[in-house]
C-alpha cells in the first residue's frame, strides 16, 4: 500500500468521523503539503455531496453515531418511572383500585358483644 | 317405657309449650357509628311479630347499601341467626365519570343464646385503627303475644347521613282491605274486606256517583315469584299481596301489589274515577 493509499483511507475514515484528534491532526498536516491527498479529499467530499443530492438531501452531512450514554439511559428510566408511578396515582384517584382488603374483608359479620 | 326416655319426652314438652306456638319475636335494633373517640346512636327501632317473623334491615350510605333479611332458627336452649346479606357498593367511576357499583350477595348464621346481644358489621369487620366505625346491636327476644298476632315495625332515624329500614317479614295468611272509589273531592262509602290469599273471589259494588256504579270482582293473590338474585335473598316478594280487581262490564283487569302496611295504593279506572285500596294486617280473630 502506498503512502497515498493510506492517506487516502484516513481522508475516509475522518469523512465518517472514525478518526481520533491525534490521527485527525496528522492528517492536516499531511494535507497541507500534499496537494495529491488534498485533492483526494476534496474529490470525496465532492462525491458524497453528489449521492446526496440525489437521494433529495442537498444539505445532507455525514454525523457521527450517536452514542446513548449510561448517565443519559438511566434519566430515561428515571422518568419512565416517574411518569408511570403518577399515571397509577391518578388512575387510581380517578377510578379508585381494589384496596388494601379482600371481598372478604368488607362482607359483614355477626359477633357476639 | 324407660324412665330416661320419658324424662326426655317430660322436658321436650315443657320447652315446647313454654315457648308455643304463641309466642311473639321481636328484634331489636340500635345503629351506633363510632367517629375517633365519640359513639353516636345513628337511629334505633324494633319489629316484632310472630316465632316466624323475619326482620329485613337496610343500611344506606351515600357509596354503599346493606341490605339484608335475618330469620332465626330457635332451639330449646338458643337460637341460630341466619342471614342472607345483599352489598352494593360504589367501586369507582367509568371513563365517562358514570358511577360503577359492585353487588355482592352471601350469607351469614351463628349460634347464640338468647341473652346475647349481637354486634353486626354491614360493612365488614373494621381495621384496627379505624377512626370511624358502624355497627348494628341487634338482640332478639321472645315474649308471650298478649293477645297482639299482628306485626309492628317503628324506626327512629336520628342521623340524616344514613337511611335506615326496618321492616317485619311475614307471610300474610289473611289480609284486611280497605276499598274506596274517589273522583276529585268527592268518594264512596269504603269498605273493608277479609280476604285470603288465592281464595274465593268476592263481588263490589262502588258508586261515587250513583248513576254510574262500578262493578267488581276482587281476588287476593300472591305476587309474582322473585326475579332477581336480590329479590330472592331478600324475599321481597314473601309479605307482599296482590289484589287482582276485574270489571266484568268492561273486561279490564288490574292488579295492586303492596305490603300489609296501611299505606293507601291508587288505581285509575276507566272513567275518571279512582280505586284507593289500603292492606293491613287483620285484627285478632
């Protein structure tokens, strides 16, 4: 593989926003003083622009995954939970639940005094 | 005949004719609802009639309605109450605000003495930090009739919040019936009647005007069986008549239903005239 061909595939991995800030700063320097590889990129770029276009999406720009944190998925469920212990709370004030007893508790009874 | 099977024979027979046939039970009643630390007489009231009068009480909230017909079973010794008990309560409300009630039937009996007095809890044995609380105290007695056969109710109801009903039941043998015809201010001479049930049909003549007398033929039948599971438990139909009423000139025949109560039941006539019919319990023969 040439130096060319794998400064190619950084100009890739960097389009998709696989690369770290290390790689991504080696790459800059790189495209600085190497019109080839500058080329490279802006023909990419120049791609990428095209398909989306096509697909109806002049606009369109390449975004990273999002990645759902633990913090950000345990607010989730904090709130699922919130909201469902106070649509029980006032279900239960709207249309009353069984109670605390059973039938049999509210039948009457015959004791002796 | 062995002296053992005798002296059996002996105290069967003194119990029988120390309670007899003739004796009177009465049932009485004291509602008492407990809020924190006071205890208040809700209402109170006594029925009483013959050994085979039933007492059908009722205790109404605004959420929930205990109804319940109680008959008792006497032995030499002590009796055994029995009870058939009717429940509806509010259970919550429909998804367009209506009111949803549950009915609950079932019944109850326990064995006790004749000095016991019984606590009764419509709605359940309440938890035991409860602040408010109803009960029924309810003690039933046997006394010698003193010459009186027919029932007798009274209810005194001193807390509004509540409804209470006391009523004696007893399947009526005979009926007394108190007939008149009314048309606007003026009516006709009443008349009484002894009638028994499914008996002989007996003729009428009724005239407010004199030109224009009514002529009937009157028959005491028994209601219609009970329908429902309420009615049955209740045996609403048991000290209920009927009067089956029948012009023959006109080919109409209409019936009144009601309990021996002296409440007088109206009946529209073709014509414009009224029947009042009253049933009452017949006085001792």
């Amino acid at each position: 593989m040439t130096d060319h061909e794998r400064w190619a595939r950084d100009i890739e991995a960097d389009l998709d926003g696989e690369l770290t800030l290390a790689e991504q700063a080696a790459l800059a320097r790189h495209l600085a003083v190497c019109p080839t590889c500058a080329g490279t990129r802006a023909s990419h770029l120049e791609l990428r622009a095209s398909l989306a276009r096509a697909s109806g999406h002049p606009r369109a720009k390449v975004m990273p995954r999002q990645v759902l944190r633990g913090r950000t998925l345990a607010l989730l469920a904090l709130l699922a939970a919130l909201a469902g212990a106070g649509g029980g709370w006032l279900a239960h004030a709207r249309w009353g639940g069984p109670g605390s007893g059973g039938l049999e508790a509210s039948r009457a009874t015959i004791d002796i005094r | 005949m062995r002296r053992s099977t005798f002296a059996s024979l002996a105290l069967a027979g003194a119990v029988l004719a120390s309670q007899g046939p003739a004796a009177r039970l009465s049932y009485g009643v004291r509602v008492l609802l407990r809020n924190g630390a006071d205890t208040n007489v809700v209402g109170t009231g006594e029925v009483a009639g013959p050994m085979e009068t039933g007492l059908r009480l009722g205790v109404h909230t605004d959420s929930t309605d205990v109804d319940m017909l109680l008959n008792t079973f006497p032995e030499p010794d002590s009796f055994t109450l029995s009870g058939d008990f009717v429940a509806t309560r509010l259970a919550g409300a429909s998804r367009r605000g209506l009111p949803v009630y549950e009915q609950d039937e079932y019944r109850r009996h326990r064995r006790l003495a004749w000095t016991d007095t019984v606590r009764l809890h419509p709605f359940g044995t309440p938890r035991a930090r409860a602040r408010r609380e109803l009960w029924v105290e309810l003690r039933v007695t046997t006394a010698a009739p003193g010459g009186i056969t027919r029932p007798s109710e009274r209810v005194d109801l001193r807390d509004s919040t509540f409804d209470l009903t006391l009523e004696a039941v007893v399947r009526p043998r005979r009926a007394t019936v108190l007939l008149a015809l009314v048309r606007g201010d003026a009516n006709s001479v009443p008349l009484q009647f002894d009638l028994v049930p499914d008996g002989i049909p007996r003729t009428l003549d009724l005239a407010v005007d004199p030109a224009r007398p009514h002529h009937f033929e009157l028959r005491l039948t028994p209601p219609e069986p009970a329908r429902t599971a309420r009615e049955r438990a209740l045996a609403l139909d048991a000290d209920v008549v009927c009067l089956r009423l029948s012009e023959p000139a006109l080919t109409s025949v209409s019936m009144l239903c009601g309990r021996l109560n002296n409440v007088a039941r109206r009946l529209a006539l073709p014509g414009g005239d009224t029947l009042v019919a009253t049933f009452v319990w017949p006085a001792a023969r």
